[in-house]
C-alpha cells in the first residue's frame, strides 16, 4: 500500500469519472481515466485506482485488476466493498453524495464524498484524499451508506421526477415551471429548520378530500396513480399523528 496518494487513475468514462478527473487534477494529483473496456494495464501501478462505472459492471472491471500495488476504490452508493479483497489487498469506497452530470459544472467542494477503506491505514489515507478534493467529507461503514444510498433517492432522484410532472402541468397552460422555484426554495429551506414531516402542508394533509378529487380529475391517468399515492401516504401518516 503507498504511503500516500499521488498518482490516481479513474476506470470508467460516465458522469461520476468526468467531474474526478477534473478535480484530481484541479488538486495536484497525476490522473488520467480511461475506459474499463479498454487496457487496463496503465492502472496497475497507479496509488489509487477509481472504478467509477454502473454498479452491474463493477465487479467484473475490479477483476481485470488483480495484483494491483495500490489502493482500490469503488463510487456505488450501494455495493459493498467486500468483494474488492479479492483483487486488492487495500480498498474502499469513495462514493460522492450528489447527483452529477457529465459536461455539467459542479461546485464540487460542496460535493458530499463519502469514504470506506478495510483498515485504519487505507481509511486514513482516503480521508486525507476525499478532503483535499471537498470541504463535505464523512466516513460511513457499507452498510451506512447502503442506508445513504436508499435515503438519497428518496431526497434526490424521486423529487426530481415530481418536478418534471410539475413541469409538464404547467406547460399545458404556459405557465412557467421558474414561478415555482421561491416555493421549491422556501421547501428545502424549511427542512433544514424543522423536521419534514411536521412542517407537512397541502389537501391530502388537510385531508380535503373534493378538493383532491377535482385535482385528479384534471390529470392523467399516470399523474392521477402517483398523486393518490402520495395524498393516501400524507393522509395515513398524519391522521396517526392527531
């Protein structure tokens, strides 16, 4: 195992290996990504090697690197990392909480990284990494940021699909879907204040149930599915609550 991490090299070509790239070489390090179907060879030396492909692939690119010298990390939210022992004798995860995009900028010193590594040396190690590369670091076990991972869909990925639909009911009357970002701002700002479910607001909540009924009959069946879904889980929850 280096001592310490100077030279990085990045197995994959998608979202998460653009923005490392950029930001090992912003912060100093020797680093070049290179596709995982290609000659991975050039990795075997390097202090640490980044799988940063879809989950499914994972597993079989971390094979291609059996006898590698250096560290070995993973970017899943939800893979476990025991795997790994069978190709490194040093590795981890180095997975970062955020939703990124390829050829999209990103203020990655508030990029969320989260590390792992299987001893008290390799852990040190990508600690001192993921803190050079953002000011938002935290250690998490596999199984914690297996939780993470569930949590952050939840958060992130669902929420993004309700503002496409939102999106889409107001482009059937040409309203602007920016008339609802003071509304989305105030939300999140609020949930930094309060816990969510007590700062909970809406018809399914005030249990108005002809107003809801009127709502879906304006939607679509799609649009008509998820609303009841989540007026019935509003409603359920909070008539628990009173």
């Amino acid at each position: 195992m280096p001592e310490s991490i100077k030279s990085v090299c990045i197995l994959g070509t998608g979202n998460i290996a653009w923005h490392y790239e950029r930001r090992f070489l912003e912060k100093g390090y020797s680093c070049f990504a290179i596709s995982a179907r290609g000659d991975v060879s050039k990795c075997m030396e390097a202090d640490l090697v980044v799988i940063a492909v879809k989950d499914e692939a994972v597993v079989s690119v971390a094979q291609k690197l059996k006898g590698m010298k250096g560290i070995l990390v993973h970017t899943s939210g939800f893979l476990s990392t025991d795997f790994l022992a069978d190709v490194a004798e040093s590795y981890g995860s180095l997975y970062p909480l955020q939703s990124l995009k390829k050829n999209k900028e990103a203020d990655f010193d508030k990029v969320t990284l989260c590390t792992y590594g299987n001893n008290e040396a390799v852990r040190s190690l990508l600690a001192t990494v993921a803190s050079s590369l953002s000011s938002v670091t935290c250690e998490l076990s596999d199984k914690q940021r297996k939780t993470l991972h569930i949590a952050a869909v939840f958060c992130n990925n669902f929420p993004n699909h309700l503002f496409g639909i939102a999106k889409n009911i107001l482009k059937k009357e040409d309203i602007p879907f920016s008339i609802m970002f003071p509304l989305i701002d105030m939300t999140v700002e609020r949930i930094k204040d309060f816990e969510p479910f007590e700062v909970q607001t809406g018809p399914a909540f005030r249990n108005e149930k002809e107003i809801m009924q009127q709502h879906k009959a304006m939607l679509g069946k799609d649009e008509c599915d998820i609303y009841e879904l989540l007026s019935n889980k509003i409603i359920s929850y909070h008539s628990k609550e009173k």
